[in-house]
C-alpha cells in the first residue's frame, strides 16, 4: 500500500469513528435475529460487500439499526444512521401517498381522467389517475427521447416531459388497464397531477402534509448540483475502472443523463435516511395521514381482466405463506439502491440503503428477508471479478500469486469469468 493511499485510509477512519459518535446505533443483545444480523453485516463489512445504512424492526421493535462506511467519497463524510441518501423508486410510495391523501380530501379521485389535470392537447385518452398509479396505463416511456436529444447541459422537469408527449405523441404500448408495464412516466404525470389538484408542487406538497408535521427530520428534494457538498448527505458513487475509484456516476463514460434527468419529480429523487423510513413505516400503522381504507387499496394488487400483476398503488404486495401480508419496493439510481419491506402481518420491517451500486443488493436483500421470517440464508459470496478488478488498482499487486492463493470456493464467478481473470494475468 503506497503512503499516500494510506494516509487518505487513515484520514476516512478517523473521519468515521468520530462521526460515530453520533450515529445511532441500535443492537439489541440476546436477540437471535439480531444477532445473525449483527454476524451478517459485521462480515459483509469486513469483506467490503456493503456501504450504507440498514434498519430492522421485528413484531414492532426496531432490533437492529447500524450504518457502514462512507457517505461521500470525496470528503471521507460517514454514512450514519441519520443520512439521507435519494431513495430513487421508493420515492413512488410517497407520490402515491400524496395523490391517495388528496383522494381522502376529495381534491381528486382516482376514476378521473387524466386529462382534467394536465395541459390542453395532451392527447392519451382513456388512462384515470388509477392506471398511473399501478403501472397500467400504456404510457410510453420517454427517457430514450431525452438521453438520445436532450442537451446534455440543460436539466429536463416534468414540463419538458410533458411537452415532449404534446408534441411528439409517440404511441401507447397498450390499451389502458390491458396489461401491466413499470412506468416512470405514469409517475412524473402523478406529480403534475398533485399539483394541479392542490396547488403545490409534489415536493411542496409532501413537506407540508406529511414531513413537517410528522417529524421526517432529513426528508427533502435536492439537485444534483448541490448534493455533492451537502452534509448529512450521501450522493451516489459508482466505481471506475479507469480511475480505480467511486466516482460521480455522471462522469461515466454515457451517463451524463443521470444529471440532466435529475429535475424529475415523482418516480424518483425523494432523499430520505434509514430514520426517516423507520418513522414512515410507524406511520403506516396508524391512520393519521392515510385512512385504512386509502393503505388497503394502496396495499391491494389492482385487478384488470387478464392483468398479471403485483402493483397495488406505490407499492409490490404479496401473501406470505408464513408471516401473512407483504409490501415492499426497491429503488435504484445512478449508484443509489435502496429497500424497504414491509411485513404488515407480523408488524416487521427491513430497509436498506447503499450509494455505490453494490452489486451484492439483492442478496443482501435475501438475507434479511430470510433472518425475519426465519428461513435458511444462502452465503453470500465476494465477486471474484470485482476483487480482481479493485485488487488490480493497488500499486504492486501481484495478480498472479493472489490467485494462486485464495479459496475459490468462497468467491462467486463463472467459468468465463475466471477464464479472463486467468488470460489477463498471463498477457
């Protein structure tokens, strides 16, 4: 390890032990699934798979809270327990939540037609406020258009989307409520939506209703210019090959829209911390912002004749044989990834969330669900081509001996994998 790689190590540690101190931390001792999950999170650490920041609560009690590594890369900031990082498609819950909360106050109804909310010619008819909100609605996407036209240096907003489908008309993939399709879009128009109905933009609207009053103390909308320099705040990385180290995903090589599409409101861009989320799902139990009517249906997958889905409103449900009811949503973005799962049957809940694109997410994911409704856990294994490609970043690293020396068996890889890892060493 060359001295000036080591001294930037020892700065990052001494950066995260003192901010420590002030992130909490929650193990609750003689718990059997806390302490698999303290065994978990202490190897995924020490092996490097995990950077963030996770929380779960078992049958009403938050047993396990704890965040690892860092929150920004180029200031060596901690991720805590109080950092808010975006949440990307987890943020959908929340602008279904703002399009239900204005449905309990009759400001709209989710049987309207779309049109009666947005601009004069936008010409898709038939689509209701339900279709957007479950993902049934045909609307066709609209990022191709925009990576592929949109000037690089100019941030695109739900207007511009909206004007693109006004002027361009490009057609539905189906007929609304015929089959089910993910959409950004259908979200980006809910934002419209709100504000029209209420007068306040989404993001106004949500800090109003639901973050001021009940307590979200890290809750808010950002741009991604100023995110970088926030504190509290952990903006998202990706690793380089090419600089052997995280990075600003937009600075990839054919990622610049992950800047210019950063203006959207709706599907994305919502930053929240694990606290945050943890509150949000307290909140969930009661019927203080949301009647238990307006959750059932959210909770609820939407029924179509010969509609094959799991979507109720901003949320994936389904049956659990073992612990009843189950929603939950995963979200990813420009290297953010997160998690919240909600095990409405048992009152259990795990969320996760991690700013370098850890490719190890959704077998972190499985593992946690697996600790709370108390299954096997299958092992979770380092890539042994990401080792190779970080390992090879390091001056003097010996490729071949490293190779040489290690267990092959506590690696995951395929044989093509290995097979390039081996023709690398000998060119």
């Amino acid at each position: 390890m060359n001295k000036k790689y080591m001294i930037l190590v020892i700065v990052g540690l001494l950066t995260v032990t003192l901010a420590c101190q002030r992130s909490k931390v929650v193990f609750l001792e003689d718990h059997p699934k806390a302490e698999k999950l303290d065994s978990l999170f202490r190897y995924l650490n020490a092996e490097g798979l995990f950077n963030g920041a996770v929380a779960v609560v078992d049958e009403g009690e938050l047993i396990f809270e704890k965040a690892y590594g860092l929150a920004n890369f180029e200031d060596s900031s901690a991720f805590e327990t109080i950092t808010a990082m975006e949440v990307a498609s987890v943020s959908k819950q929340f602008t279904a939540s703002a399009v239900m909360h204005l449905a309990q106050d009759d400001k709209l109804a989710i049987t309207d037609d779309i049109r009666a909310y947005l601009p004069d010619g936008f010409p898709y008819e038939g689509i209701t406020i339900k279709h957007l909100l479950s993902h049934t609605s045909g609307m066709p996407d609209y990022t191709a258009h925009f990576i592929d036209h949109w000037p690089e240096d100019k941030l695109a907003s739900n207007k511009d989307i909206v004007a693109y489908f006004i002027q361009h008309q490009p057609p539905v993939k189906f007929n609304p409520g015929e089959a089910y399709d993910y959409s950004n879009t259908g979200y980006v128009l809910l934002a419209e939506i709100v504000e029209s109905a209420s007068g306040m933009r989404l993001d106004e609207y949500l800090e109003a209703q639901l973050f001021e009053p009940f307590g979200f103390q890290h809750a808010g909308f950002y741009q991604r210019a100023e995110i970088y320099t926030l504190s509290d705040y952990a903006p998202s990385f990706r690793w380089s090959a090419d600089s052997c180290g995280y990075i600003r995903p937009e600075h990839l090589p054919g990622k610049a829209y992950y800047s210019f599409l950063s203006e959207r409101l709706g599907p994305g861009r919502l930053s929240l911390s694990v606290e945050d989320l943890l509150r949000w799902d307290r909140l969930l139990y009661s019927d203080d912002f949301l009647s238990s009517e307006t959750k059932k249906s959210m909770f609820t997958p939407v029924e179509y004749e010969g509609v094959d889905t799991d979507y109720g409103f901003g949320w994936h449900n389904y049956e659990d044989d073992q612990v009843g009811p189950v929603s939950y949503h995963t979200g990813s973005w420009a290297g953010n990834k997160s998690y919240i799962k909600r095990f409405r049957g048992v009152e259990s809940t795990v969320i996760l969330l991690n700013n370098t694109q850890s490719p190890y997410m959704t077998e972190i994911r499985h593992a946690l669900d697996a600790i709370v409704t108390e299954r096997d856990l299958t092992p979770i294994y380092p890539s042994l081509k990401e080792q190779f490609a970080k390992l090879s970043c390091q001056q003097g690293f010996d490729a071949g001996r490293w190779l040489e020396g290690i267990d092959l068996q506590a690696y995951r890889f395929t044989d093509e994998e290995l097979d390039e890892i081996k023709d690398t060493i000998n060119h």
